[in-house]
C-alpha cells in the first residue's frame, strides 16, 4: 500500500518513534474529494505495539 510511504519516508524515525519500529500499512479508505483515509499498525521486531497505530488522510494530491 504505497499511497501514503512517501510522506512517511523519513520513517518511524522521524516520527519520534524507538529504534527497531517499523510502520506497516494495514488500510486504506477511500474518502470525500479524492482523500484516502490510511492506517498505519507500529511494529517492533515484526510484533504489534499494543495501542500503536498512525491514522493520517492523504489528499488526493498524495501530500499529507
């Protein structure tokens, strides 16, 4: 799902998130004006965090 990783490309780094985290994309929903609704799930050595997920919505210019 790679609608929102280029704005995410600085990774879970640049969102302040531990060394070893890893975003992984779990949906993306469709939204009013040609947005996408995505949500993202934070891994850590390929395990859930608990209560970790990103939800952002992406224009439909691909720009958060």
């Amino acid at each position: 799902m790679a609608v929102a990783r280029d704005p995410l490309a600085g990774g879970p780094a640049a969102l302040g998130l531990a060394r070893g985290s890893r975003l992984r994309a779990l949906r993306r929903t469709p939204a009013a004006g040609g947005q996408d609704i995505v949500r993202f799930q934070q891994t850590v050595a390929g395990l859930p965090v608990l209560g970790a997920q990103l939800v952002t919505t992406v224009g439909a210019d691909r720009v958060l």
